[in-house]
C-alpha cells in the first residue's frame, strides 16, 4: 500500500497516463500534496482540489475512472489497433493503474490528518476501484466505447480549422420518435449494420421533399447505434475540402463513423464537388475503411445545372453534362423522401398528439390539421409537428 506521503512522487512519475495526472483535479491535489509552507496556504490548497472535485461530480474515484475511460494515449491507440505494445510501456501503464487505484481510496480524514486546523474542512466522496481490472475491461470494448472524445460524446462537428469537436447538446431523436417512412429508414438501419458488423456499406444519399425526415433519419439512425460503436460526424458543405483529413484521423479508429453532410447541393464551380467525388468513388486516398457517408438533399441531381450548361460552347458539351450529374451516382444507395399523402399525414398528426395526451378529437384534429397544411404550402412530417406544437 502506497502511503499518503509517497503519494507525491507517485503521481510525479505517471509515464503512459500522463494526461491524467495534468487534469485539473489531480494537478490541485498534487499542489496539495506537494506544497510544505503554512497552514493558511496549505488549507486553501486543499479546499481548491476539493472544490475542482466537486465540478466534476464530487466523487475522485468515479472520476478517475470516467477521466481514464476518455483518455487517448499511445497505449490505448497501440491496443485499439491490435499492434504490439513493449514490455516496458505494459509494466508502467500497470503500476500506474495501481496509483490510481490508490487515489481511489484515499479520504478526507486522511489528506486533512497532519493538519493543525481544526475547524471545518470539506470532505468529498471516493469509490475505490480496481483500475487493472477495469482498464482491461475497456480495452475488451474499444470497438464499442471507442476512446478520448468518442468514448465521451456520439456526434460531433468540425471547426473552421478542421478540427473533430464534440456536440455536447447533441439530438437524441430516437427511431421510435419518427413516424412513417418506415421502408426508407429501414434501407438506412441494414446499412449502418453492415457498417457495424465490418461488411460492405453503401454511402447513401437521402434526397426528396423538404420536411420529410431526413436528417432527423440518420441522427436517429446514429444514436440507435451509438452503444455499438458508431459516431457521427456532421461536416458542412464549405468543409468538404477536410474530409481527406477527417477520413485519415478515423481511419485507424475501432469505431465506426457516418459523415453526414446535411442539405447538399453544388454549384459547378464549387470546389468540394471534386473532394467529395474523389471520396465516393473509394479513392486510397481519402476513404477511411471504417466510415460512410450520409448526405441528405432536396434534389436528385445533386450539382445545380442551368439550361446555358445544356446549350454552352463546350465542345464535348454531353461529357460536361455528365460529369455535372454523375455526383449522385457515386452514391451507392439513394433513399426517396417524398410528401406524404393525406393518410400518412394525418397519421404523424394523431401519432404525435397522442404522444402529448392532447384532448382534441379526431375530426377537429384533421381538419385543422389540414388547413395548417394548406397555409404552410403543403403536407410534410414538419409541418405535422409544427401543428402539433402550435396546440401544445
């Protein structure tokens, strides 16, 4: 057992889990720990890892764990990728899990002992772990809880600077949320398990009529799937020049990524339409092994052409034309979206006042239901549930 007075030079010698220790938490109590001057300082020391603590769940072994869970280190990254790890890097990475099992068990009474203060003091609350064995049980689910920030978060989107940013108010719509399309969403649920079980995945392409669920689709579809692995990761139309980038970063990642691309549609002159090309047609390149791409738009043909596109001075004009509407066909499968009937309208309608416990009966319902429609330019999922929100 590690004594509370050797604690310091323990935490000083964290090799391979060295984030750990330069977390704000353990670096207040190592200021503690470390600090030998007097006792007003030494109290205030104490009271700043408690109130770090306290920010971050009040509880030092559950952080811990949850800190090390989402840490990305060189031995995480080695297991992950199946690849060898040196004898000397195993044995350290153990004798360090064994100073946070530890830290795990350390109390109030005991940090505060040697103090002559005996006034109030806050205590915090601990959980001793044994991080050997729990640590083993991670590397076992790495293509499942993933590690760093996917092991943290479910979707994500990218920085100016191309940088993989945490959605951390992320939508948790739910497939049991979405009401009708169920053959569309079905050919989006085979996929992503294929995706899932390392078999050939198409990248899809949801087009059709505004309003109709796409998007709310494939978030669903992700957050169906998180506790097997997958991420989403939301890149913008004008950040298409990133995902050569974005594909290498994943690409020796245990989990499983969909690139979602919202609302996409081009100009010829565009310069991400021979990015994204390049990445559907499977270029060595740029496709990440473990990744799909899911984009969602209001038209069939992806790239805008006018009718001067048609009649120009190009000499091999039909080779224009096709290069111009070849970008949905590099998608290996397109799911239609179209506007709901009047049935199926008045289906998501009832469904979703239903679900709200809404006291209206069902001929009112339909029919303000489909004067909402009319002044709303026409029936979609959306405007179903704008109405539904407007009663609530």
């Amino acid at each position: 057992m590690i004594s509370v007075s050797e604690l310091t030079l323990k935490l000083a010698s964290v090799t391979v889990f060295k984030n750990i220790t330069e977390s704000e938490v353990l670096k207040k109590l190592s200021a503690f720990l470390e600090f030998n001057g007097g006792e007003t300082e030494k109290v205030r020391l104490y009271c700043s890892f408690v109130s770090s603590l306290y920010n971050n769940g009040c509880n030092l072994g559950k952080y811990l764990l949850k800190t090390l869970f989402e840490d990305e280190n060189e031995y995480v990254i080695l297991a992950s990728q199946k690849k060898e790890i040196s004898k000397c890097m195993h044995e350290a990475a153990l004798a360090e899990l064994e100073i946070f099992s530890f830290v795990s068990q350390l109390t109030s009474e005991a940090l505060t002992e040697k103090l002559s203060y005996k006034g109030f003091l806050p205590s915090f609350e601990n959980t001793a772990v044994d991080f050997k064995e729990e640590y083993s049980k991670k590397l076992s689910r790495l293509s499942k809880d993933g590690y760093g920030i996917f092991a943290a978060y479910s979707m994500f989107n990218i920085k100016d600077s191309g940088e993989i940013t945490p959605l951390k108010s992320a939508d948790k719509i739910k497939t049991e949320d979405l009401i009708g399309y169920e053959a569309e969403r079905e050919k989006v649920i085979n996929n992503t398990k294929a995706l899932i079980s390392g078999k050939p995945a198409a990248n899809i392409l949801l087009c059709g009529d505004a309003g109709t669920g796409k998007s709310s689709t494939v978030k669903a579809v992700a957050n169906m799937f998180a506790s097997e692995g997958v991420r989403l990761i939301e890149v913008q139309k004008e950040q298409l020049m990133c995902l050569p980038l974005i594909m290498e970063e994943i690409n020796h990642n245990p989990l499983k990524f969909i690139i979602f691309i919202d609302d996409l549609s081009f100009n010829k002159s565009e310069d991400g339409f021979g990015t994204l090309k390049a990445i559907l047609e499977g270029s060595a390149s740029a496709k990440a092994h473990n990744a799909v791409i899911y984009a969602t738009s209001n038209r069939r043909h992806l790239v805008k052409e006018s009718f001067s596109d048609r009649d120009g001075d190009d000499i091999h004009r039909s080779d224009t034309i096709q290069e111009l509407l070849s970008l949905s066909e590099r998608f290996g499968l397109t799911v239609h979206f179209s506007k709901p009937n009047k049935d199926l309208y008045l289906k998501i309608v009832r469904s979703l006042a239903e679900k709200h416990c809404l006291a209206v009966s069902d001929e009112e319902l339909s029919i303000k239901a489909e004067a909402f429609a009319l002044r709303k330019g026409g029936r979609s999922a959306r405007a179903a549930k704008q109405f539904v929100d407007s009663l609530i």
